[in-house]
C-alpha cells in the first residue's frame, strides 16, 4: 500500500456530517466520535451549534456514542461551542499531531477501534487520525474560504486526491 494511501486516504468521503448514518455506525461497533469543529461541524465564522448539529449530537447520543470536538483553534471558540451540546472538547489540539486523538479516546475510556474521526482536513484530521489508527471518515468543508495555513494545505489536499483518483483508490461518489 503506498504511503500516501495508508496516511492521507480517509477511510469514508461525504458531503457533510449529516450524511453520516449514526444508527449503523453504532451497530458496527463505533462507541466515540472525535470531529473537528470548524468547517466540519459549522463554518469557520459561525458562533454556536446550529439546531441542525444539535440533533445530530443528540442522534449519537441516543446510539451511545460519546462525541469529543478535538480543535486546532482556541479555547474561547471551542469551549464557548462545546458547552451547549454538553460534550468535552481539545482545543489548540495541534492535529495532525496524534497526542490530542491519544487523549480523546483515553478520556472517552475507549479503544481506538471503537472511535471514528471526523474532519475536513486531510493534512490535519484525516492525517493526525490515521497515524493513530484510528477510522476516518473526511467531509467536505462547510464553507469554501480558509485561513492562510489551510489555503496551503488545500493545495496539497488537491494533489492527493487527484493521485488517489488516478490509482483507482477513490471509491466514493464526487460531485
Ligand atoms: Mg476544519
């Protein structure tokens, strides 16, 4: 298996979070969720959770599935975001670095077999994810506009999906 292949192929592709089926996830298996926050959950500028994404937090919840939002950004974003849909949170979690994963799924008290990651970065969440193991299921960014360090990640985001596409690699249905 190539390299790139084995560290940045995210294990499942979807248009958003909302097209992830809760119910099966948890019929396979799947007990934690570890996502991303900004243009995953809400675009980068949006403030709090949407009633959208708070169903879908009840939705795990109810499956027994505990969510973590495992972030880059600040604690004064991530907390102020986490506390209404009452679930823990690691801000400036510095993905793809694998300690803020290793920690989340510690603190959920589960194996990482359990636990899937949800992001929408492949240098960042699919990458930190896969380094530890861990499923990943990447979603496309919520909104379109990106800081100056993600631009750059995009770039190279870009790349390899066109080297996936070209192995044959991509199995899921684009747009
Ligand atoms: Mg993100």
């Amino acid at each position: 298996m190539g390299i790139f292949k084995k560290y940045f192929m995210p294990n499942e592709y979807v248009k958003s979070i909302f097209q992830i089926d809760i119910a099966k996830l948890a019929e396979s298996g799947v007990k934690g969720i570890i996502t991303d926050l900004d243009n995953t959950l809400v675009g980068w500028d949006v403030e709090e959770p949407t009633e959208e994404v708070k169903a879908w937090f009840q939705k795990a919840k109810k499956h027994g599935i505990t969510v973590t939002i495992v972030s880059n950004n600040n604690e004064r974003r991530v907390a102020e975001f986490a506390k209404p849909l009452e679930v823990d949170c690691i801000f400036k979690a510095r993905k793809p670095r694998g300690k803020a994963f290793n920690r989340a799924t510690k603190q959920m008290a589960l194996q990482p077999d359990e636990v899937v990651v949800i992001g929408d970065q492949m240098l960042t969440d699919v990458f930190g994810g896969k380094r530890r193991g861990l499923f990943t299921i990447m979603v496309v960014p919520v909104k379109q506009t990106d800081g100056f360090v993600t631009k750059f990640n995009r770039i190279i985001e870009r790349r390899l999906l066109q080297h996936f596409r070209k192995k044959g690699y991509i199995t899921w249905e684009e747009n």
